[in-house]
C-alpha cells in the first residue's frame, strides 16, 4: 500500500493530523466500524476515537478515504483523546 503521509493526506483529503477518526478498537480501522470489512472481533469490539497522526503511525492499515466516511467533528488539541465513542 502507499505510504501515506501527513503531508499527503492533508492535500489529497483534507485530513489533518488531529482530525480524529472512529475506528474499531480491535483493528484499528475505520473500514471495519462502517461495515464494509469485518475483522474477527467487529461483533464485540468498541468503537474508539483516533487521530490521523496516530492511524497513519499504525501503518496506515487502510486507505484513508474510509476515514473520511468515518471522521469525527475536529477536536482542539487540548481536548485530548477521544474515548470510549460508543456506536
Ligand atoms: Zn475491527
């Protein structure tokens, strides 16, 4: 897969590094929450909340147009993380 970059997410998408994103918990993809693939724990998992910089530091493990699908009204940067986002 391409490696993504804050640079390039940023110009292609819009998505900024503190842009949080609703992702399983268990894969840490936003593909997974929105239905369009299933990983073994979806039934059960929790949905969490995580920025683009930590996602794109995880790999990114998908393609970053599922996170627009999923992304999460913009937090200040003294909000901290967001957690326990249920569905
Ligand atoms: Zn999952």
């Amino acid at each position: 897969m391409k490696k993504w970059t804050l640079s390039n997410v940023w110009t292609k998408y819009r998505l900024d590094a503190l842009d949080y994103i609703q992702v399983c918990a268990n894969c840490n993809q936003a593909s997974c929450w929105l239905g369009e693939f299933y990983c073994d724990s979806a039934k059960t998992a929790d949905v969490v909340g995580r920025s683009v910089r930590d996602l794109l530091k995880l790999g990114p493990l998908e393609h970053p147009e599922y996170w627009l699908k999923a992304r999460i009204k913009r937090t200040r940067i003294d909000d901290g993380p967001l957690t326990g986002v249920t569905k």
